[in-house]
C-alpha cells in the first residue's frame, strides 16, 4: 500500500469527520437504552436512497457497479454473502430481514449480533477510530466501528472495510476507502432508525443516505443460521421472494 | 491482493499467538460484579482453552468421555511432534452398540488416510457439549444481559444463546446449539442446562454421535480470582449411552481485544484434494 493513497484517504477521511464533528455536542445524560432483538418489516433488494432517487456514482462506480451487474448474471462474480454466509458488510447488512440483537455489553462496547450468517458488529464506545495505517492491515467485511451516545442516539462511524462486499443485494459497489456514518435512535418505544451516511468519493460523487426502520421484538429468539439449510420462515417481512 | 490478505492473516496469527502467551494479571478486575459472576468486565476479556487440546477431559471419577485409543496416541498441534488425526477409544462403556460400530467406521477411515472431519475446520456449528471446546485458537467471549447471556467464540463464527430463569419450552424444534436456558448459583457460577441439540452434530471431536434426547447440563464456574472457568458437565442422552457421563475443561482468562472479525467460510476449500466433508454452501441465496 502506497503513502500517497494512505494520505489520500487520511485528508478524505479527515473531512467526513469534520462532518460529524458539526452534529456533536449534545448533552450527555445516562447512557440510553437501545438493546433488544429488532426485526424489519421490510425489505428491499436495491438500496433506497434518502430522499429518492439513483446512486450518485461517478464514473468509476459506474463502471464498478456495470462490472459487478454483469459478474453477478453470468457466474464470474459470487455473491459470497448468500453462497458462503460471510459477512453482508455496510450497508448491505442493515438490510437484513432477518432479526438482530444489539447488546449493551460489556461496558464500553455496543455488540450487535445478527441471525443472518451469524455475524457479529462491535462498536467501540467513546473510542477514537484506529488510525489508517492500522485499518490497513485488518479490512474487516463489517468494518472497523467506534460510536458514542448524542442524547439518544447512538452515532456510529465505521471504517477499514475490505472490497468483497456490496452496497446492496444488486450488487452496487464501494472501495476499501468507504466510511459510513449511522445515527441509530428509537424513534418510538418499539421502532429503532438507522440512518447511514455512505462517504466514498472514488464512487459516489456526495454523500447519501439510506434510513433503515425495524420493530423490537423481545418475544423473538435468534435462531443458528447454517448456509443452505432452509431457515426461519420471512413471511412477516414484505419484499423477501425466496428462489 | 493476495499476498496482502495473506500478510494479514500471518499477522493476525502471530499476534493471536503471541497475546495467548500474555494472561491477564489477577488483579485487574474482580471475579464477580454483585451477586453473579462475571465473565466479560471489559471489552479485551476472552477465555481461551486452558489446555492445548480440544477435548472433553474425564471427570475425577466416574464415567467420562471419549479419549483416544491408547494405541493409537492422539498427538494435537503445536506439541512440538507430528500431528496425529482422532481415533477413538471404542472400549469406552458409554457407548450403545450403534454408536460403538458407527464410530468403529469412522476409525478405520482415520486409519486408512482418510482426514477426519472437525466442525472448526469445516465451519459446521459444533453444536452442545463441543462448543466448550470449539477452537484451540480463537477464545471465547461472554455478552451478559439479565435476561440472557450470548457466547461467542469468532472462529465461525459461532454463537450460543443462553436465557435466564426461565423453564424449557415443550418441545423444542431441534437446532444446532440447542434451546439453553441457564441461571447464576453461588455468585461464582452460570448453569447451563441444554435440549433440542440435532443428532446432526458430534459430542466431541472424536466423532461420537447422538440423538436429539441428548441433555447436557454445564457448571461454567469462576475461579482463581476470575483468572479461570472452571467447566464441569453431566451429559445424558438414552439413545446413543449406556448412562450417563461427565466431563471437564477449563478456560483460562485472556486479553486479546474485543472480539474481531474472522469468518471460517472465506476462501475455505478443499485445497488438498483430501475429500473433505465441504463447508456449509447455499446452492441458491436464501432470499
């Protein structure tokens, strides 16, 4: 890995996070609670954006995303998140219909634990982001993710993805230089939003966001998730055609 | 690409190693935070196979699991000798006379060159008693909540979901770990009482089978100053043993980090040709 590309990503790094610095500052009170299994209602295979409209892809992303579309159709690109069960990587794993757990445990970490291919989030609490240089060396599908509390929402930032991952089931793309930005709250006692902020300039030409709505259910038990056995059944989530 | 992804594994490796070597002073933290114990005080806590096998070790007296066949010593990694694969010591009186010939099979196969299967290597859940002793490498986080705690080892990786005071459902649909309902006792202790595990699994990594009226009951104690997880289990199951047996293990404290990312169906082929049993593969996406 080259220097330059190490300092292209810090400076563009740098400013996202002059980003999120302009949304701090709220009051810090009793940590709130979000835990509990939440299940979405909802799903849909291509991305949808905030506000509508297409994936604002440069040309590059445009010719990643083309790459990928043609790769998924004739068999020469896996989408090894549905054949293997490895991890779906951001964003593509808030779409999950299937339910999840978020764990305020232990002290000092926010520990998300998905049915869907058994992975596993963690969020470092109050922790700063690792620098690039140690990201580097560990691209993790789900990224490197550290978070802190804003009143009630839980304000996620993630970096030090690796490439083998899509934006969506569709196969649209982004590069190991992806930051995300997640601003998770309950938005009433029984419904949880996460709103992510996708930055990755060599793709996307700006920022855009996706929001993400699921419903707590504590009567919910996670199941085993094994690839290719048949598994729970998703009728209750509108948008799953199973093949 | 490669060769980088193959750096951070080898990285990933050796710092694995190296932090199994780095115990955590007992001074660090308390064994137990109030009146139960408590197996994750901070973010870089795991417990990590205190011995360098992955077996169920025999109880102090008593019936007990199955060990290798003395003539033929089970030799693990990393013992500074050749690495011997699992043969199984069939005159262990546990075992009905199915589950004796069936594994008599699996012997021959081992001893005629066939590589065994081992749920780690080929990323099946290994299911309940094995999970205690799932990987000799990756070590095992605790997630405790009132209501239930979740263990995860990020081998696979796999993951066990323990509820608290409160009773077995009916009759629970077969899966791979199990329907676990658990509580705290002595302050020091987390009970574990499991059914419903499928007769897809093994007990052990000897290859010894079941039924699903398998019920293993796990005593995960903390002592030695929370330096150490005592883990004792009675395990009964009618259709395949003569009676029912205990064994034991123990995990010693670690710090590693919290727990990363490390999923074992990447890239996990048959490189060899060794015929192996393949790794859990959807032949169309679930959805």
């Amino acid at each position: 890995m080259n220097n330059l590309r190490i300092y292209a990503r810090a400076g563009s790094a740098v400013a996202f996070l002059l980003g999120i610095t302009a949304v701090s500052g709220l009051a810090y009170g009793q940590t709130p609670d979000i835990s509990g299994v939440y299940w979405a209602t909802e799903y849909h295979p291509k991305i949808q954006l905030v506000g509508g409209g297409d994936l604002p892809l440069t040309a590059a992303g445009k010719a990643a995303y083309e790459k990928n579309i043609a790769g998924l159709k004739d068999g020469s690109i896996t989408d090894t998140a549905r054949k293997f069960c490895v991890p779906d990587g951001l964003p593509r794993v808030l779409a999950t219909p299937y339910p999840f757990d978020i764990i305020q445990a232990p002290p000092g970490q926010v520990t998300i634990v998905h049915e869907l291919n058994h992975q596993v989030r963690v969020v470092a609490m109050d922790k700063p982001m690792p620098s690039e240089k140690e990201l580097i060396p560990f691209p993790f599908y789900n990224g490197h993710s550290v978070g802190h509390f804003e009143g009630d929402t839980l304000v996620v930032e993630s970096a030090g993805f690796n490439e083998k991952t899509f934006i969506d089931a569709t196969g649209a793309p982004h590069t190991d230089e992806m930051r995300t930005l997640e601003r998770i709250r309950k938005i009433s006692p029984t419904q949880l939003e996460d709103v992510i902020t996708i930055h990755d300039p060599e793709y996307y030409s700006r920022d855009w966001q996706a929001r993400f709505v699921y419903t707590l259910r504590n009567d919910v038990r996670l199941e085993d998730y094994v690839c290719g056995e048949p598994h729970r059944d998703l009728s209750t989530v509108a948008g799953v055609h199973r093949p | 690409m490669i060769p980088v992804s193959i750096r951070a594994v080898l990285i990933a490796s050796l710092s694995t190693f190296a932090a199994a070597e780095r115990a955590t002073p007992a001074a660090e933290a308390p064994a137990s935070r109030g009146a139960i114990p408590d197996f994750a005080p901070d973010t870089g806590t795991s417990w990590a196979l205190d011995q360098t096998v992955d077996d169920l070790l025999p109880p102090p007296s008593g019936a007990g699991p199955i060990t290798f066949d003395p003539a033929h010593p089970y030799i693990a990694n990393f013992r500074g000798a050749q690495p011997t694969y699992r043969v199984a010591d069939l005159s262990n009186p546990i075992l009905q006379p199915w589950a004796r010939e069936q594994m008599r099979k699996s012997n021959a196969e081992v001893l005629a060159g066939k590589v065994p299967f081992r749920a780690r290597e080929r990323c099946w859940p290994i299911g309940v008693p094995g999970f205690v002793i799932y990987s000799l490498i990756e070590s095992f986080y605790f997630y405790q909540t009132p209501e239930k705690v979740t263990i995860i080892n990020p081998g696979g990786p796999e993951v066990r979901h323990i509820y608290l005071n409160v009773p077995h459902s009916a009759d629970p649909r077969p899966s791979w770990y199990g329907e676990s309902v658990g509580r705290y006792e002595g302050g020091d202790t987390l009970v574990i009482d499991t059914i419903g595990i499928t007769d897809k699994t093994f007990v052990d990594n000897y290859r010894t089978p079941h039924t699903t009226k398998l019920h293993v009951v796990e005593r995960l104690k903390l002592v030695e100053g929370g330096k150490t997880v005592l883990i004792s289990m009675t395990v009964d199951d009618p259709g395949a043993f003569t009676m029912p047996w205990s064994a034991t293990q123990r995990w010693r404290r670690v710090a590693r980090g919290p727990i990363a990312e490390s999923p074992c169906n990447e890239n996990n082929t048959d490189h060899f040709k060794h015929e192996l049993i393949p790794t859990p593969t959807a032949d169309k996406p679930d959805f």
